[in-house]
C-alpha cells in the first residue's frame, strides 16, 4: 500500500555521468514495481498508487469500502518515502532542493518545456494505459503469475515516454510526496 518505495530511484539519476540517465531511471521504477508485486502483492494486491486501486474499483475487482484506507496509507507513503529520499539526499554536500527533488512539472523551466496542457494529457493517457496493462495482465484469462513482469515493464515504458515530458508520475501518491513544479 506504501508509495514512497520508488523515490528512491532520484537518487540514481542524479549520477548522469555512470549512465543511468532516462533508461535507468524508467528501469528502476519498472523494476521497483516488479520486485514489489512479487513481494507484497498477495498481501494487499501490490495497491502503491491510488489510481490503480480506483481504476480497480472502476472495473469492479476492488471494494470502494477499502478505498479510504488503501489511499491514505498510499499517500503516508508517498510522502515518508519523500521524507527517506531528503533524508538521504542531504547528506551530500551540496544538495540543492530546488533542482526539483523528483517531482513532476510542467512549463519553461521544467525538462522539456511542455505547457500544462500536454502535461495534463500525457499524465492521463499514460495512467490509462498503465491502468489497462494492470487491468489486463491481472484478468483472470492472462497467464498466472506474470502479471508483475508485465506491469514492472509497462512502468518503465511510461517512464521512458513520459519524463521527458513531466518527470512522470502516473501515480498521485508519488506526486504529493515530491512537490510539483511548473
């Protein structure tokens, strides 16, 4: 139910010069997610994102009763995980929060200048389709047991697609973690 697991991976993309860059980083969120829905997926459905736990009650496999408790605990997370992530981050002499601190933005001055509006698309086009390959990779037809391979690398798709755009998010729990910029 914890987001903040995947903050971690800003840590790695701050090192650009040993190559992690974009593909590192969409690999270590993908991979992050794979080893996490493996691990902790048959205890609470591997729900580290408030947007899959309401596109799950929107398909009917998840009870709107548990909604409030899985978000809270979603958003906790996003936001301790956020904590970790400074913690850590300022131990490094000339940290600077005002690099952006893993969050997502838009405008000028944000990775590849995109207005608000492609931002807002990008952000929903791509939840939506992270949401079909949960939807469909964990239907009940699909081949058992590879769900997690198939969602950890649909994530790290969406963020080879979308950093470039808005640092990618796909997932509001990590948004309110990290704050926005634009």
């Amino acid at each position: 139910m914890f987001s903040g697991v995947v903050e971690a991976q800003w840590l790695a993309a701050t090192f650009s010069n040993v190559g992690i860059e974009f593909l590192g980083v969409g690999l270590a969120f993908g991979l992050t997610l794979l080893t996490m829905a493996y691990a902790i997926g048959h205890i609470s459905g591997c729900h580290l994102n408030p947007a899959v736990s309401i596109g799950l009650i929107a398909a009917r496999r998840f009870p709107l009763s548990e909604l409030p408790a899985y978000v809270f605990a979603q958003l906790v997370g996003g936001i301790v995980g956020a904590a970790v992530l400074y913690l850590i981050a300022t131990g490094r002499e000339g940290f600077d929060l005002s690099g952006g601190f893993a969050a997502n933005g838009y405008g000028i001055h944000f990775l590849g200048g995109y207005a608000l509006g492609a931002c807002l698309i990008a952000e929903i086009v791509l939840t939506c389709m992270f949401l079909l390959i949960i939807l469909e990779a964990t239907d009940r037809r699909a081949p058992q047991r590879f769900a997690p391979i198939a969602i950890g690398f649909g994530l790290t798709l969406i963020h080879l697609i979308g950093i470039p755009v808005t640092n990618v998010s796909v997932n509001p729990a990590r948004s309110t973690g990290a704050p926005q910029y634009g």
